[in-house]
C-alpha cells in the first residue's frame, strides 16, 4: 500500500529522469514564532521543493507525499508513555522552544509524524529502486527512546531502521551523520542493533557516544579541512545494505549554532562526495538542523547533487518565495479576482432600492473578496491559518479613511477574529504611483506573548508569520493595478526586518543606514533587536538612536518618472550613497543597565537547534 505512489512515481522518473524527493505542504511547521528565533526558515523544504522543480531536478508531478507515520511503528524505538506525553503541549513546546498557547498539538505532531513517514517511504523505496532517496523534513537526531530536545521529538531514522528491519532488512545500516552536532539521540535510540555503523563529523564535542565513530572539528572549520576529515570518515565507513545521510545545513559559516565554517560550494561539494561513495548503496537523504538564511540553498544543493547535476551555483538574488508565488499569479486570470459571483441577494435587491447603503464591491476598483480570497488560496496564505486553528476563513472588504480595508475573518472558540487587516490607498510616492499601505496586521489571537515571545512594539496579540508571505503578495497586487510598486512607513525596526527582501528606503542614505543596523546586529534575535531599538538601547557612532520611520519602496520597475536618476551613472552613484551611508555607520547595542552589550547572543545547541 505505502510503495504504490512510489512505483508510479518511479516509473515517471524512469521516463523523465529526475529526483526521488519526499514533500508536503505540511512540512512546514505550524509555529510563527520559530522565523524570529535565530535564524530559522520554517519555509526551507518548500524552497527547496520549488527551486528543485523549476531547475527540473525533480520532474512535475514527482514530488512524493509521504504517508503518516503510524503510532504503532513509532512504538518500536519509543515507549508508548512518551509518545502519549507528546501529546500534551508543554512537552512539545519544551522541545520546540515556543509557548504552550503558541503550539497547535494535533498540526505539530503531524508534521513531524509525515516527515518520519517521508523518511521510511524513502528507506523502502530505497531499497526496492536500488538508488537515492531525498526527504525535505527530517534527521531528529537529538530524540532519544524517552526524550525529545532540540526540535527533535521523535527519531525518524532510528524509526525508519526500526521498520525496515522488522520488515526484513538483515545486514549492515549505516548512517552518515553530517550535521554539526552529534547524533546523542540516535546513538541512544540504536545501540541495541549490532549492525549499526553511525559516524558523525560535528563542530561540537558533548561527550562519549556508544559506538559512534565521531570525529570533532574545531569551530569555524572551513571547506578544505572539512572535506579532508569527511573522506577519512568516509575511508572507515563499512559497506552497508542501506544508508542515511543526515545532510546537514547548519554546517555553513554564520550559522548561529552550527560553529562550523563552509560555503555552500564546501557543502555541495560534502554531498558530492558522499554520493559517490554510496553510489552503490541505497541511502536516504535528510535535511537536519540549521539556522542560517542560505539553509534551504543546502538542501535544494543536495538535490542537485544526487541528480548529478555538480557545483552549479544557486544565484545568490535567487528568491523562492518571491518566484513561487509570481508563478502562482501569473495563473490567476482578472475574471477570477474581479468576479464576485452571479447570486442576486436580499442586501443586493436592499441596496438597489436605497433602503441600504451600497456595499463595497471591489477592492481598489479590481479585487472582489471572494476572488482575494481564492488568490490567497492557490498561494498557499490559506492552509497555515487554518493550521493555527481557526475555521471559515473569508475575507471581508469595506471603505476606509483614506483608502480600502481588505479583512481576513476566521473563527475559533465560538468567536469570529480579524486575522488580517489592511488599508491600502492608491497615492504618490516618490513621483510615482503606487499602492501605499497604511495599515497592516497580522493576527494570531489564539496565541499569547511569553519570555520566548515578548510583545514587539505596537503589537496586540501574537503575529502569524506571514509577513514574508503578505509582503510579496503586495507587489503582486499593485503590478495588476498598473502601478509602480508598493510604499509604506515602517513604524518599528522589526517591520521594516520583515520587509527587507522586496522593500527599500527611497532615500540612499537611509537604506545605508538601516543596512549597518540589520549588519550590526545580526547576532541579536529579532525580538531582542527591535525592543531594544524601540527602548533606546541601540547607539548610531556612539550617540542615541531613533528609529527612522521613512518611506520604503518595492518598485516593480525602475519608476518612469525618475528613470533617469535610476540608469547609467546615476544608479551607480545611488548604489554608492547607500554603500558610504553604509560603511560610515556603526552601531552598537547597550544591555538592559545602559553599559555596552555583545551582539553575539549563541544558545546551547541541545536546547534549541533547528532540525
């Protein structure tokens, strides 16, 4: 029954050639808190997914959705008591690092169940197909028998070994443990199995593991001795029936908790190696753990390494979000956003006789609500919502002063909710026209604020973790209404943050002056960053400093009427400005007592590592 969407997909591979990949929309984690905690991408296996696919890597219609993994098969590594724990959201919210009120029970375990689900069907794939099998979510390899720690609340692998053997497998698994800490868990879950070979190449030492054939850097270890220290390893591998490789991103320099030092070619080039020493091994593929924004570049390279496709570059203004849902516009005809249905009601026949006053029909003269709302469906803006828990979703339209307000409506707990708001207006910036937001909100009222997700300025509840979602969507929006971008005032640090990817200051100076700031304090988390610009606790050169709330802009094009200032010479010289404004400013952050501060703010990795 589970090997029946892998045979016609293999069979669609045989014709097309391509990657197995194991994908669901559900992969990502239904946490809006994670994106703001250091680093982590919860949108990384989508990335990863679209990128593959647009690079034909994985032919269409050949992403794999895993089936869930059983509670039954989840027993044979870990006791039922446990598993019965993870039911209750403290423990999950320990593992995870979020609030209990932040944490939808029933949506976070089944992620993680359809991960561990992706990586047996990839390991019983693997071994029927005699070949490579990639899985976008999984390698929980801090998740011992009894315990969870470090986003890893049960150990796929070890689950999936579990399986294969009862289904089977006699001989020798060897799992090749690449992210930069140490399998503690997986170790603990397999020392019972004799043939078992784990070797683990980490930044990190946290003491003896069992049969583990470890071997620590030294932090900020770069491509070439890496690479020396993985062919050792690599030499000592045993010869296997099934293999996994724990590929994992937060080897990267930068990465908050990885401590190692490569690039993204040194990565390509680790899996490179690693492919061709299993090239006659069937070996499942897993992403791990990683904090760093190029994460999703790693995994989407492990793709393209498995299909032999060698050290091509990512583009590094390659942006998957933005292109993703560009395409998903692009097949949005104008008679389905503008469409409002062809029902005749009692309000219509009530306003047509002046006995009610006319109800807003579309949205800035294009939009209906319920062609926004199916738009915000085929984009994907819809399932997380839902995932958070709120029911009947619909969107709501109406007058506003000045503009047009655009309300997503939900309900949870009886009461009906403002997920999404927003006014927008039609108006001039820069000398162009464009669409200006005056207002924004992103709600999530069913969550609450805590120690590991205080109240950011000008918050009421908890956000979603849509801005990145919202912000691309805007553009798209205004490119239907013939205009030339999008403009706003961000009113706090964190906003104009989430909008760093499509916006920028109009002026040159400004931009260079709030590229320092995301510069100088890259190692503070986002939350901590913008209370404490909010508190006065950031210093511009040494002196106090006020956040700045100017006009930033997403152009959609060069705007006409300042071509000339945005070609030749002029571009170059404007791209100069914000580099001086740039170099010319240093800022520093003070701690809660007004005395300077480190904008290093590293965790233990047993607490908090993204897997």
């Amino acid at each position: 029954m589970f090997l029946d969407p892998l045979r016609r997909a293999w069979r669609r591979w045989r014709a097309r050639r391509g990657v197995p990949v194991f994908h669901h929309s559900a992969y990502r984690l239904p946490l809006p808190s994670l994106e703001g905690q250091g680093g982590i991408e919860p949108r990384r296996a989508d990335f990863a997914a679209w990128y593959l696919m647009e690079q034909q890597v994985v032919a269409t219609g050949f992403l794999i959705a895993p089936p869930s993994v059983s509670y039954a098969q989840l027993g044979r590594v870990h006791p039922h008591d446990y598993l019965e724990s993870l039911t209750r959201p403290e423990t999950l919210a320990r593992i995870f690092a979020v609030d209990p009120t932040d944490l939808p029970v029933d949506e976070t375990l089944n992620t993680v169940r359809l991960a561990c689900g992706g990586t047996l069907q990839a390991a019983r794939g693997a071994l029927r197909f005699r070949r490579p099998m990639l899985n976008l979510l999984g390698g929980f390899h801090h998740a011992g028998p009894a315990s969870g720690g470090g986003m890893c609340p049960v150990n796929d692998i070890a689950v999936a070994v579990a399986a294969v053997r009862a289904e089977g497998l006699r001989g020798r698994v060897a799992i090749l443990d690449l992210d930069a800490h140490p399998p503690d868990g997986t170790a603990l879950c397999l020392r019972d199995d004799p043939e078992v070979w784990i070797g683990s190449l980490s930044g990190c030492e946290w003491g003896p593991m069992e049969r583990v054939d470890e071997t620590v850097l030294p932090e900020g270890t770069t491509d070439e001795p890496y690479l020396a220290a993985l062919a050792a390893l690599l030499g000592r591998m045993p010869q296997a029936e099934l293999a996994f490789v724990l590929a994992g991103g937060d080897v990267l320099a930068g990465d908050r908790l990885g401590k190692l030092g490569l690039t993204l070619d040194g990565a390509r080039r680790r899996d490179l190696a690693v492919a061709e020493a299993l090239r006659t091994t069937p070996s499942v593929w897993v992403p791990a753990g990683g904090r760093h924004p190029e994460c999703w570049k790693v995994l989407a390279g492990t793709g393209l390494a498995l299909a032999g496709r060698g050290r091509a570059p990512i583009p590094a203004d390659y942006d998957p979000l933005g292109r993703h849902l560009a395409a998903v516009s692009a097949t949005l005809s104008r008679s389905t956003l503008s469409s409002g249905g062809t029902d005749f009601t009692a309000d219509d026949i009530a306003e047509s006789l002046g006995l009610a006053p006319a109800e807003l029909k579309h949205l800035l003269g294009y939009y209906t609500a319920a062609g926004i709302e199916y738009g915000l469906g085929r984009m994907g803006i819809l399932e997380p919502v839902e995932r958070l828990g709120y029911e009947n979703l619909h969107v709501a339209i109406d007058e506003a002063s000045p503009g047009h307000r655009l309300r997503l409506l939900g309900t949870a707990g009886g009461r009906e909710h403002a997920l999404i708001e927003v006014v927008l207006e039609k108006k001039e910036a820069a000398g162009e026209r464009v669409l200006f937001v005056h207002w924004l909100t992103l709600r999530h009222p069913l969550a609450r604020f805590s120690d590991n997700r205080p109240r950011l300025p000008g918050q009421e509840v908890p956000g979603l973790g849509l801005a990145r979602e919202i912000n691309e969507v805007l553009p798209l929006m205004a490119k239907r209404l013939g205009l030339a971008g999008v403009a706003f005032q961000p009113a706090w640090y964190h906003i104009a943050y989430a909008g760093r990817y499509r916006f920028r200051f109009v002026d040159p100076a400004r931009q260079g002056r709030f590229e320092a700031l995301v510069r100088d304090l890259a190692g503070v988390p986002l939350l901590e960053a913008t209370l404490a610009v909010a508190a006065g606790r950031v210093q511009l050169n040494g002196a106090p400093y006020a956040w700045e709330a100017d006009t930033m802009v997403a152009w959609l094009a060069p705007p006409a009427a300042g071509a000339a200032a945005h070609s030749g010479g002029a571009a170059a010289a404007a791209a100069a400005a914000v580099a001086a404004a740039r170099e010319a400013t240093h800022f520093s952050l003070l701690d809660a007592g007004g005395q300077p501060g480190s904008a290093d703010r590293r965790t233990d990795p047993r607490g908090s590592e993204s897997s």
